[in-house]
C-alpha cells in the first residue's frame, strides 16, 4: 500500500479564542514532537485526518508522512493522542508523535477476545481486566490488535499476559502475571438465619404519688 501524507501548517498563535477559530473552520490546533527534535505547535484540516484513519491500513495506529505546507519537510509521524468533544464526539486536539523508523516505540493496542468461553456457557461471568496492552516495537511492527482466545477458559480460570503469544518482535513491559480475562461464578446469595428472640414485656414502672393518699386525708 502506497505510503499516506498528511499536510500540516504551522501555528505561529495559540490561546482558546485562536483554537476556537480554527475549530470553527474546520481545523484542528496540534501539537508535533518527538523524534529527538522541539516540539511545534501546527494546524491540520479535519477531513484530511478523518480520511487518514478511515483510508490507512491500521487506522488510527497508522504511520504517514507529516509533511509541513509550503516547505520540503517530511517526517514519519503517528497520532499519540487525541482529544474528542465530550457532546459533538468532533477532534479537538491532535498529539503527533515523529516516528524514527529503525527506533522502538511504546504504542497502546488493543485486546481483541475470539471464541465462546467454556466456562461461559456453563453459567459464569465474563471478567475482561485489560482492553488495552502497551507494547513495544519497530514502527513498521505495531500490530492491529493482540488476540486473546478464550475457547478453553473455564470457570475459574484466567488468561495472564505470560500466556500470549506475541508477533515476532513485539513485547510487553508489563507484570507477566497480570490477568487479561478470566471466568468467574455469580455469588450465591447469602442468606442470614436470624435466630427468634423471645420478646419480654416489661411492665411499666409504678408511679408513686407524693403527698397524702384518701385515707390519709
């Protein structure tokens, strides 16, 4: 698949009226850096990052040429980050991160479960701990996802992250005994025996009046 550029323009102003602005008309304030180099602060059009991760091969997690407008600049580049408007769901900010292409990188991928648990089927809970693995790689090495088959797991049973099997090249820097899914059962429900306590009246104590009674008067 042919290599995607993506165009970029520098941002000589910042602050949340200019940000606004470029909102407005359909641009995205962002930010560059990595790579051994000072950040820089740039704009991108929104359709052109859109039509990125729709049209790329990893989507999201894909590596492009960053190419800054009206110069001969270009680095391999990826999305770090990016910031979504809770309402409209719209890009808001974008964090790029340069890519050296023969340097290891940290990404975030996901876990993708296939199968029908065993120990699902027999009644018990599905318990999924880690959606996400950071993982360390080649550019040209970041997997789509990592799957985790859970065709085998009983109840009872856990998948830990010693227990992937990882493409060539990829590992991950995490606690090997950290658990990505496992089965659980539904707790029964307990049910407390509260022994019957014999109720004692207790009579009401005599009031004794002072003063004289009748027969005394």
């Amino acid at each position: 698949m042919a290599e995607v550029t993506l165009e970029v323009s520098r941002r000589e102003r910042s602050g949340k009226e200019y940000a606004k602005k470029l909102r407005q008309d359909n641009k995205i304030p962002a930010v560059v850096y990595g790579g051994h180099k000072e950040p820089v602060a740039i704009t991108v059009e929104r359709k052109a990052v859109s039509d990125l991760i729709q049209k790329s091969e990893h989507g999201i997690r894909s590596i492009f040429l960053l190419k800054m407008a009206g110069t001969d600049q270009q680095r391999h580049a990826m999305i770090k980050d990016m910031q979504m408007d809770p309402i409209s769901r719209r890009m808001t900010h974008i964090d790029f991160v340069r890519v050296v292409m023969d340097e290891v990188i940290r990404v975030t991928v996901p876990v993708q479960l296939t199968g029908s648990s065993i120990g699902v089927k027999e009644g018990g809970i599905l318990d999924w701990q880690m959606r996400d693995l950071h993982v360390e790689c080649l550019p040209n090495a970041i997997p789509d996802k990592i799957d985790v088959d859970i065709t085998d797991l009983g109840a009872h049973q856990q998948f830990r992250i010693s227990d992937l099997k990882l493409p060539e090249g990829v590992k991950i820097e995490e606690d090997p005994h950290r658990v990505i899914v496992g089965v659980t059962t539904a707790r029964a429900e307990v049910v407390v025996e509260v022994a019957a306590v014999e109720v004692v009246a207790v009579p009401e104590p005599e009031v004794i009046k002072k003063g004289k009674t009748e027969t005394e008067e």
